[in-house]
C-alpha cells in the first residue's frame, strides 16, 4: 500500500475503465452507504426516534436499497471469481449476469417501497 | 484477463492475505445468515402464523417490536443469529471503509487515526447492538 499518489484525485475519479471500473466504484459508494446504515440502525437500536423515523423515511430506503443491493448482488460475483479464479476469463459475462439480477431484485425492492410510499 | 497463477500457499500468511480472506469469509458467512434467517423466518412464520416481516422486523429492532415468538429458544435463537449477523456486517465494513479511507488518504497520520477511530467505533457500536438485542 503506497503513501503517494502518482494520479490527481479527479484524473482518478475519471477514469475511463467501462463497466468493471463503475461495478468498483458502486462497489464502494454502496459500501459507504452500508456503513452510513450501520450507523443509523445502532442509533435507532438506541431509541433515537429521529433515527428510526428515518429509517421509515421512503427516501433512505430507496437510497439503501438501490446502493446496498448493488453492493450485496456485486460482492457476491467478486467472492465467485475470486474463489474460482479459473472463472475470471468470464468476468465480462459475469457483470452481465449481475446487472440482470440487480435490475430484477432492486426493481421488486424499489416498487415495494414505493407501493408502501405512494399507496395502490 | 489472466488467471491467478500463484496459490494460496505459496503467498504466504501476510496481513493482506489475512485481510484479503476475512473479507471473503465474513461476506459468505453473511449470505449464509441471510439465507439462513429468510428460510428461519418463513419457518417460524408458518408455525406460528405471524407475518415474515414482522418476524424480521422484532428480530432487528427487538426494543421497538413485541415479540412474535411464543417459544423461549426461538427467541434465544433468532437474537444469537442477529447478533451474529451485526458483528459479522461491522467486522467486514470496518476493513472496507479503511480499504477505501487508505485508497484516497496518502497521509500516515491520517490514515493511523483512521484506523483508530474506525475500529474503536465498530467496537462500541457491536457491543452496544450485542446489548440492546440481548436485553431487550
């Protein structure tokens, strides 16, 4: 782990690397987003109501759920090529695969929340 | 993209390779919990005919919820997998956040007080969740 940077930090955030580069950089916006809800469910288990109203809040489920889930569905691909290297030649089919399966379950999960927001 | 060439073994014992695989395990030991309480939930739900999602609601937020289960040991079973699940979840945050706090700091000083804060506040924060659920 290096202590210098040879890149500046916005050459960085735009780097042009296709699919496997914004899986990564989800990867980590939805972990961050994971961590922000850790937070905010140990202070709801701590009885701080403005926690938990915002955890019934429409709009921080729809971020968590659209983040985490990401985060969940993308750990998922990266922990089977990871334990099965020889799969990696297929990582490009394995996005793929995971987009399909993000969009199906974060579909199902944002319009339960928005069922339960909006009514109908 | 080429195939890892080099196996476990040969790499060696490392803090990264221990890092690299507490990661991997405690993610596929969270699938595991998640598969495990969806299908515990269900089960309890038929037996007891309670709602799933009230099930799982207790079962996060057991101070905030009346408790659906009629059975002692699946009280005690359901708050042990809980619990469980939050150390597990906090143990592998606390290495992705440094992972990503490391990855755009490049101060020592920053980072060493990173790591401190970080692991102190999982620290609290799981024995505050271990006492909450367990209590109530």
């Amino acid at each position: 782990m290096g202590l210098n940077r040879n890149i500046s930090l916005s050459a960085g955030l735009g780097y042009k690397g296709g699919s496997a580069y914004l899986t990564y950089i989800l990867h980590r916006i939805g972990g961050s987003a994971l961590f922000i809800f850790f937070t905010v469910y140990i202070l709801s288990l701590l009885g701080m109501e403005s926690m938990q109203a915002l955890m019934g809040n429409w709009i921080f489920q729809t971020v968590f759920l659209t983040f985490g889930l990401f985060h969940a569905i993308n750990g998922l691909r990266i922990t089977i090529l990871d334990l099965s290297p020889k799969l990696m030649k297929h990582y490009r089919a394995a996005i793929n695969i995971e987009w399909v399966a993000y969009i199906l379950v974060a579909g199902f999960a944002l319009l339960v929340v928005f069922r339960n927001a909006f009514g109908g | 993209m080429a195939a890892r060439t080099l196996s476990l073994k040969k790499r060696g014992f490392t803090f990264e390779v221990f890092m690299w695989a507490f990661t991997r395990f405690t993610v596929i030991a969270m699938y595991g919990l998640i598969i495990a309480g969806i299908l515990g939930a269900l089960s309890l739900s038929q037996q007891t005919g309670m709602n799933v999602g009230d099930i799982l609601y207790w079962a996060f937020f057991p101070n905030l919820a009346e408790n659906p289960l009629g059975q002692v040991w699946m009280t005690i079973l359901a708050k042990l997998m809980v619990i469980a699940f939050v150390l597990v979840a906090c143990g592998h945050g606390v290495h992705g956040v440094l992972e990503i706090w490391d990855d755009y700091v490049t101060s020592e000083s920053a980072r060493r007080w990173a790591r401190n804060i970080v692991i102190t506040y999982a620290v609290v924060a799981s024995i505050v969740a271990m006492y909450v659920i367990l209590s109530a």
